[in-house]
C-alpha cells in the first residue's frame, strides 16, 4: 500500500464518523490523489471481515455484508 492510501486508511480508522473526498482532502498533502487512494484501500479490503464504503458521499469502514449476521444479537 502506497503512503497515500496509508495515511487515507489511518483518517478513516480514527474517524468518529464517515468522511467525504474533501474531508480527507483538506487533511492529506496537496498533491496526495485521494480517489486513487480510496481505491487502493478498498482494493486492499476486498473480500475482508471489514470493507470500505461509500455511502452518501462519504467513506466508512464497515463490517463485510456476509458477516452481518454476527452483529446481531438474539
């Protein structure tokens, strides 16, 4: 993983809640290509217990969709 994608990666972790392209653009150097960067670490999570998505614009890690069964409690 290129230091773009790492530096995406470790905002996103330590983030309270999703974040947009311009969130993370506004906290990364200015010449880091930050969709590129995104898709690098959502390449890097594929097929994981943890993915990252889009949703609404903005960029979260989330638990994998065929794991989300073991978050329900019965």
């Amino acid at each position: 993983m290129n230091e773009a994608a790492r530096m995406v990666e470790a905002l996103l972790f330590a983030a309270a809640e999703p974040l947009s392209e311009t969130d993370l653009a506004r906290r990364l150097p200015a010449n880091v290509d930050v969709l590129g960067a995104l898709e690098e670490v959502r390449g890097f999570y594929a097929g994981r217990g943890v993915e990252l998505a889009c949703v609404a614009g903005h960029w979260r890690f989330q638990t994998a969709a065929d794991l989300a069964f073991l978050m329900t409690e019965e």
